[in-house]
C-alpha cells in the first residue's frame, strides 16, 4: 500500500489538473452552448445533445484517470530507456524497436476505434431521442396505437448499439493480445 503522502500528492495533482486544464474546457463549452444560435438546436435531436453534452463529463473523467498517469509512466520510461542506452546499446535497440513497433500497431488500430466510438455515440444519441419523443408524446402514442412500432424501432436501434459495442469489444480484445505479444 502506497503511503499517505503519496496518496496526498497524487489528490494534489489531480486538483491541480483539473482546475489548469479542465476548468477552462468546461467554461469553453458552456460559453460554446450560450453562443450557439437556436437554429441549431431547432435542427438537433434532443438525445443527441444530450448525449453530446453527457459525454464531456466522461472525457473529463477519462482525462483524469489516464493523463496523469501517463505522463509519469512516460517519465519513468525516458529515464529506464536512458539508463538502459548508457549500459546495454544493443538491448536498448530492441526495446526501441518493440516500442517502434507498438506505437505503429496503435496508429493502425486508431482510425478503426475512432470510427467505433463516433457509430456509437450516434448511436446513443438516436436511442436518447427515441426514449426522450416516447416519454414526451406518450398521450398521442398511447392513443394512436403506436407502442409496438416505436418499440419495434428502439429495439432495432438497441441492438445495433450492442454489435458495435461487441465490435469494439473483439478489436480491443485484439489489440490487447498484439500488444501483449510485442
């Protein structure tokens, strides 16, 4: 277990980052949304603003938890690198081309998760807009009989969010084992 000064200078600069990096983010897009004229959000479905704007706080987090962490790994890895140069050359070669050979495996992969990520958050926010029209017009739906149709297509657009979720599941999977193997 890492000591509590540790725990206490991690909190710190969890802090710090928050209020140099994200507070100005959060400030930019509130700003962003005020400015936005009403013709867009005539033109956008609710549930994709929702999910848009929903989807700010999980960078937010994402950011938190990774970023610092990398950076210290990234540190930690110059100095190891640096160390390994000075006192094995040839190991330090293959240790470069492994990781020559990581980086290049992760740009290949980038487009393709880029790719699932935008087909997802597509998708979520058709499935928001679909929940949102449902429990806003349930008087007209009820009456009109249309229950199994709007159903029928949420269900349809809820499926098509759980093959991109598998999708993305079996190329993380894939991605994982590659890494594992370099």
């Amino acid at each position: 277990e890492r000591p509590r000064d540790a725990d206490a200078l991690a909190h710190t600069a969890g802090q710090l980052f928050w209020v140099v990096m994200m507070e100005p983010v959060q400030v930019d897009l509130i700003q962003e949304v005020r400015g936005t004229p009403f013709l867009f959000f005539q033109r956008q479905r609710s549930g994709d603003l929702q999910v848009r704007l929903g989807s700010n706080t999980a960078i937010r987090d994402l950011l938190m938890s990774t970023v610092l962490a990398s950076l210290l790994d990234v540190l930690m890895m110059s100095v190891y690198l640096t160390l390994l140069i000075v006192s094995q050359a040839r190991l330090a070669a293959v240790v470069a081309a492994l990781a020559a050979l990581r980086f290049l495996l992760f740009g290949l992969l980038r487009r393709r998760q880029r790719q699932f990520l935008s087909d997802s958050l597509e998708n979520q926010a058709l499935a928001h807009t679909q929940q949102l029209e449902l429990i806003t017009g349930i008087e007209v739906v009820k009456a009109m009989g249309m229950e199994r149709t709007l159903l029928d297509s949420w269900t349809q657009v809820f499926r098509k969010g759980l093959t991109i979720s598998h999708e993305q599941a079996r190329l993380d999977a894939r991605f994982t084992a590659a890494m594992g193997l370099l």
